[in-house]
C-alpha cells in the first residue's frame, strides 16, 4: 500500500455511506437553524419572555448583523453571488452528470443552504431599514426560523432518500 491509497482510505469520498457526510449535515443545518441572520435564537426566546434590556440587546446585535451583511453585499455581493452560483452548478454538474458521489453530497448541502441565505440577507435588509424593532423583530425572526428549518427539513429528507437510494444501487449493481 503506498502514500496515495492509504491517504485516499483515510479520506473516503463515498459520501452517502460514511457517518461523517451525515454529522456534517445535522450540525451544518443545526447551525443555520440556531443563528438566523447571525442572531442566536435562544437570544430571541429571552427577549420575548424578559423583554426589556434583553429585547433592546436582541435590537441591538439585530441591527449590528445587518449592517454587515448589507454591507458585505453591497461592497462584493455580485461577485460572491456569481462565485458561489458558479460552485452550485460545478458541483451539479460534476454530481448529476458526470455521477460523482462527493459532488451530489455537497450540492444537496450546499445548494438548501443558499437557499436559507438568501432568506437571511432578506431579513437582514429588512432590518437594516430600522422598521422592525422590539417585537416585531421577535415575530419575524422567529417566523425566519421556522420557514429555514422547513428547508432544512426538506433538504434533510432529499439528501436522505438520494442517499438510500444511492447506496442500494451501488451495492446493488456492484458498481
């Protein structure tokens, strides 16, 4: 066995099979779920319920994690956009296509995910305006929240069912 095969053993590309594909995706979209547009959620549960410094702290990181994701995207946001679409159709390309299992593994990652961040940057436009304050800002990121965990949710069960799927017919056809 030389350098390559034992590091390509240690680096399985087999995505759909390995426990690793699977933690990364429930941590990647525990992650997305918990953090709306950069705002811990247990940070909103406590402003709603104590209200007060708690809601004007919840405003302020609120307003702070707008202006930078605004400014982000308006300083480099039609190339980040282009980039990351132009990654989305390699990787879909490479996976659907031309059958490489670790491209199918991070498009159906990848493309959900674009998808709860564009939601966010919504989000985030709506409240560098300065409109949504107090509990407005409670209801809306909340609402954010459960609309991301319903894509993530179905992003979950796609990834799932294609990786079932994928797994019996490889084992099944031998290939």
């Amino acid at each position: 066995m030389n350098l390559t095969d034992s590091l390509f053993s240690t680096i399985d590309v087999r995505s759909f099979s390995n426990l690793w594909f699977w933690l990364v995706l429930a941590v990647a979209w525990s992650n997305v779920t918990h953090f709306v547009m950069g705002v811990p959620f247990d940070m909103v549960q406590r402003a709603r319920r104590q209200g007060g410094e708690a809601m004007s702290e919840l405003n302020a990181i609120a307003a702070i994690q707008a202006r930078r994701r605004i400014g982000i995207l308006r300083s480099s946001g039609v190339w980040l956009v282009g980039f990351w679409m132009a990654i989305i159709t390699g990787l879909g390309n490479l996976g659907f296509y031309h059958g490489f299992e670790l491209a199918q593994a991070l498009f159906l990652l990848f493309a959900p995910m674009s998808l709860a961040g564009w939601i966010s940057l919504r989000l985030a436009q709506k409240v560098a305006t300065g409109t949504l304050v107090d509990e407005p800002l409670v209801r809306t990121i909340f609402w954010n929240r459960v609309v991301i965990q319903a894509i993530g949710l179905l992003a979950i069960l796609v990834t799932t069912m294609w990786g079932m799927w994928h797994n019996l017919s490889v084992s099944a056809l031998g290939g």
